[in-house]
C-alpha cells in the first residue's frame, strides 16, 4: 500500500490545525470564565479579563490551569505533549525526525504526527469542556439535552473528575 500523498498530509495538517485552535480556545474560555482565578499577583495581572487570556500563550494558559486546579499527573503528561507537539506543529514542523514532504517514508512520519497531534488535542478538548461542564451549574443547564454534551458528560465526566481537583489555598 501506498503512503499518503502531499495532498493528504496537508489535509490531516488542516484538520491538525482547526483541531488545536479549538482546544486552546476551550482551555482560554475555561480560564476566562469558569475556573475560579487565583491569588497570585501575576495571575490577575496575566489572567485579568477575557482579552487578557486570549494574548496568552498556550504554555502561559497551560501554568495557569495548573495554579487552578491540580490535575491528576498523567493527564498532566497529556498536557505537556500536546504543548510539545503543538509547537513542534506551528513553529519547526522540519525537525520531526524524518519528515520530508518529498519521500513516501517522510510523507508517512508528517501524516502520522499530524493524525496524532488531532487525536490529542481533541482528548484535551474533550477533558476541559468535561471540566467546565463540571464547574459550571448555568452551563451544564444550557448544554443539556444536546447529544454531543450529553455524551461528554456520560463519557468524559468521570475522567475529568478524577483528572481535575480543587487547589488548596
């Protein structure tokens, strides 16, 4: 069997891509809304407003969830390669090893990191609006009843809940 053409890495690319917008939106509308901020100084000066998240790097927003709540470490794990990947994917796609557009091999490794970083960003965008679902009373009554977030709720919750607890102050 053939590996995947140019045009079929750049499709699992485009899909790679709209996939991680979303999740990173999630995760800055989950801050901005619905996780309780913190404390710190720094967080209130980064996190202040709604605007003030979306200027925020994933990285950035990643540590702040992290100040919010604990999560569970290997959730966390997922977290951290989804950044990794993320970067790797916006800002130096050629220092995948073996990634080369021009050779069947290359092509397979670009569409295989592609197709894995779509299948974890969607995970996390799942986990996170689990999340919110879970912290947020008004939002649960609204989405309620949609099949999608039913799902979650049946399917997702319980991992959420056990991924994501209170920070102790």
């Amino acid at each position: 069997m053939a590996g995947p053409t140019q045009e079929q890495v750049f499709l699992v690319y485009g899909v790679a891509l709209l996939t991680v917008q979303q999740t990173e939106k999630v995760l800055k509308l989950i801050l901005a809304n619905i996780i309780p901020r913190g404390s710190s100084r720094a967080s209130r000066r980064l996190f202040s407003d709604e605007r003030a998240v979306f200027q925020r790097t994933l990285g950035q927003c990643l540590t702040e969830l992290r100040t919010r709540v604990h999560v569970e470490p290997g959730f966390d794990g997922t977290l951290r390669e989804f950044l990794e990947m993320r970067n790797t994917f916006a800002h130096s796609a050629e220092a995948i090893a073996g990634w080369d557009m021009q050779t069947e091999e290359g092509r397979k490794i670009a569409h295989e990191f592609a197709a894995t970083l779509a299948n974890t960003a969607s995970r996390v965008a799942k986990v996170l609006l689990a999340l919110g679902l879970l912290s947020d009373n008004d939002l649960r009554r609204q989405l309620g009843g949609q099949p999608f977030f039913e799902s979650l709720e049946k399917d997702v919750s319980p991992f959420a809940r056990a991924t994501f607890s209170p920070r102790k102050r």
